[in-house]
C-alpha cells in the first residue's frame, strides 16, 4: 500500500505509544480542573434584570418569560438570520447541529432552549423544518433586545452565541453571555476535531510542520451542502 498522506504523527511500538499517551494524560487532567474550576465561577456571577420583550413565535407574540415554559432556568441561541436573507448563518447552523443537545436531556435540570433570530418567523420554521431541528425559534425583529444586549452590531449585523437566564420572582434575569470562541464549550464537533490528528486544520492552530491546514471554518458548510460546490460568500 502507498502511503499517500503528506505529514503524519511518527510510527512507534505500542510500548512507546503508549508511554507518549500517559505523558499527556496531566495536562489533560490540569485541563479538567482549570475547567472545573472556571464553571465554578461562572456559577458565581451575579445577575441581572432584563425587560420581558415580547418576541413573534409560531403561534404568535410570545414573552421572554413565556420562553422558559415553566421552568426556571432559559438557554438561548442567537442565531444570525437576517431579515432579508433566504437562510440562516452556515456558522451559527454547524452551532445548530453540534451545541444542541436532544432538549430531554434538559428537562430534569430544570431547563429550557430556545433559537431566536431576526428574520419572519416563517422564515425560521421553513428553515427549521430543512434542517430537521426541533428546538423553539423566536424573531426578534421588530423589538430593540437585540441592540439593547449587543446580539446586533451598530449599523446592522447580528452576533451569534448564546445567553441564559433565570427567571426571579418572575422576573428574567441574565446570569451568562457567551460569543466568538466561547460558544465551543458547547460545540460537539470542536471536540471531536481536537482528538483527531489533524485537529481542526486550521492555521491559527500549533501543529506539526506538514499538517494540513486552511482558513478558519473553511470546511463549514450547513450539514445538506456538502455535496454541493462552495458558494462565493455565506451569509
């Protein structure tokens, strides 16, 4: 067999593997801990009141405090759709696909997910049913949230991430925000990615001289154009 692949790790005996493999092992372990220790943190920020906007859902207006469905703590998505455009972010869709979880698996811990975008919210739901996703999405257009808590950029543009709430005598309150990097503690594929060789092949990342490496989010495309030739630009 002809070995085709232009860089890859050195061959070894499986003692030697095995030895590199549990020299690793601590810094994954630190890793764990520094994580654990910034969740801690996280959960010890403090809150703060937000206006209980009233959004567009599928069966009409729906309130901020109607999102979290009886329950007392709310995820949201935001998700970049403009209103003029014909089909969400490709970015914020692999968010879609890889930082959602099945929402059953959220129910014991008292939480509630839901998507919320700009655009109608005819065009979420078309869009939605495309994908095959079944979580909640909301518009937000027509309201000021997303210029009030920085999800619209000034002179148009939106920023995708995620914010949870919890709700207080009733009242919502911001405890968390997170964008840009931030959304990857969430993010299955980035996980899967960063154990394999070539990790996420992009060249902002420390690999070994050879590896192949692209643009960041080059590969992404929405899960059903993969087949399909690049577009120019994605929305």
């Amino acid at each position: 067999m002809i070995d085709t692949t232009p860089a890859h790790p050195p061959v070894v005996d499986r003692a030697a593997w095995t030895a590199a493999r549990a020299a690793l092992l601590p810094l994954e372990k630190a890793g764990t801990r520094l994580h654990d220790a910034i969740a801690a943190q996280r959960r010890r920020l403090p809150m703060t009141p937000v206006q209980n906007y009233s959004f567009t859902g599928e069966r009409g207006p729906v309130t901020l405090t109607d999102l979290f469905a009886g329950r007392s703590q709310l995820i949201l998505h935001h998700f970049m759709f403009e209103p003029q455009w014909s089909q969400g972010c490709a970015f914020c869709s692999d968010d879609a696909d890889n930082a959602v979880p099945h929402l059953a698996h959220l129910g014991p811990y008292d939480i509630s997910f839901v998507r919320i975008s700009r655009a109608p919210v005819e065009k979420l739901l078309a869009y939605s049913a495309r994908m095959g996703w079944t979580a909640p999405w909301v518009s937000s257009g027509g309201t000021t949230f997303g210029d009030d808590w920085g999800w619209t950029r000034p002179g148009g543009g939106e920023v995708s991430g995620f914010s949870v709430y919890l709700l207080h005598s009733g009242v919502p309150h911001l405890t968390y925000r997170t964008d840009g990097r931030g959304v990857e503690l969430m993010s299955s594929i980035a996980g899967h990615l960063d154990i394999t060789p070539y990790g996420r092949q992009e060249a902002w990342e420390d690999s070994p001289p050879g590896w192949p490496q692209d643009g960041t989010f080059t590969k992404t495309r929405r899960h059903d154009e993969y087949d399909a030739p690049l577009p120019s630009t994605q929305p």
